[in-house]
C-alpha cells in the first residue's frame, strides 16, 4: 500500500515538473519573439502627399510585395503638425531586405500613383539604448547631425533629469543609416503640451549647443491611424 502511495506521488511531481518546464518554454519563446521583433531593422520614411486616402489605398494594395520583401510589421499615420505629410515605420527582417525594398522600382511607381508629390525622407534607425515605448502616448523624434557621438552622448546623460522634469515617459536614441554623425532621439510623453513646452524651452537649446548639434535639428510629432 505504501509503495502505491509513493509511487503515485512520486508520478504526480513529475507530471507538476513536466507542466512547469513546458510553461516556462512557452514563456520564454513568447519573449524571445517579441525581443527579436524589438531589434529587427527600423525604418522611417515620411513625404508629402495630395491626399491621405488615396496614398493609404495605394499603400494597402502594396501589401504583399512589402511582406515579399522582408517586412515584419508597420505604423502608418500623418505628422501632428501636417496632416499632407504621410509617414511609415516600417520594421523588416534585415537591413538587406530594407535596402532592396526601398530601391525597387516598382515602389518608385507606386508613389506616384499614391499622390506622394515629394521626394521621401527615407531614415534607417539603428537603435543603440532606450527604454521601452508605450501605447497610447505623444511620440516624437528629433534628428540631427553631430560633431561627435561620444561628445553627444555625454551631454544627452546629463540632461536626463531635466527630460524627467518635463514628463518624459520613455525615450530611444540611436544613429540614422549606420552613420555614428547622424542621431536621432524618440520620446514618448503623455500629451502635446508636455511635449511641446520641452522642445520650446532654452534648456535644450543650450544643452544641444553644448552637445555639438550641427545645423538646425528636425522635429516630428506623429499622429498614428493603423498599425500592423
């Protein structure tokens, strides 16, 4: 009887044992995809166009050959400031994929059909640090080039606490096409106006100047309609 006892026990932690390391798994891949999601290839690309609506129809029936061509995932909108300018965040399995997508000439083509009446802004972003972006909140990215990334960087750390002041929520900085002179910050804040009053304020005038910022920095608001 006490053996029956034991061995029944015995069974019952090994199946316990067998549905924890099986969860464990299942956690764990779940993370691995979303991490390898995070750090795929980045891009942005943002124009002017006639019209939204005929821009996105052209922008839908592109679909398939944008996942042909390596795309994982996209967030298309207008800038907050600018309802004719478009813009797509695009993310894609390598930078390979990217570079080949963005010189087919198909694409070329099918701009033109979509209204886009400028030539594209086209940025690859290579994220170096960050924090992780949230839903639901005021993204904005400035981009600029630099005398130095290291004297940059050294300034960009000193002025955390006063981006906390002004309600930051999350924050991402990286280089723009492989190129260590050219860097972009993404920050998230919780509305327009925190948003605003920081990039209108002296302090990040003075601290950029301090920082080696060459020439006049581009600031975008994004205003997101669709993700997928």
């Amino acid at each position: 009887m006490r053996k029956q006892v034991y061995l029944i026990t015995l069974l019952a932690i090994l199946m316990s044992l067998v549905l924890i390391s099986w969860k464990n798994s299942d956690s764990n891949n779940d993370l691995k995809q979303k991490s390898s999601l995070q750090y795929k290839t980045k891009s942005l690309t943002y124009h002017k166009v006639k019209d939204y609506e005929l821009w996105k129809k052209a922008f839908d029936e592109f679909f398939a050959k944008r996942v042909r061509n390596g795309e994982l995932s996209y967030e298309v909108g207008v800038l907050e400031d600018n309802p004719n300018t478009v813009y797509v965040f695009n993310t894609w399995k390598s930078e390979e994929h990217y570079k080949k997508f963005a010189q087919d000439e198909e694409l070329k083509e099918k701009m033109i059909e979509a209204g886009v009446i400028e030539a594209p802004k086209s940025l690859l972003l290579n994220k170096l640090e960050g924090t992780t972006q949230l839903e639901n909140k005021i993204t904005g990215i400035i981009y600029h080039e630099v005398e130095d990334y290291l004297q940059w960087k050294h300034v960009f750390d000193e002025f955390e606490r006063t981006r906390k002041e002004f309600r930051e929520v999350s924050y991402e900085v990286g280089t723009i096409n492989g190129d260590r002179k050219w860097i972009y910050v993404m920050n998230q804040w919780n509305n327009i106006e925190d948003y605003k009053a920081f990039v209108n304020d002296d302090k990040l005038k003075e601290a950029m100047a301090n920082a080696g910022v060459i020439g006049k920095p581009v600031f975008l608001v994004f205003n997101p309609k669709e993700k997928g």
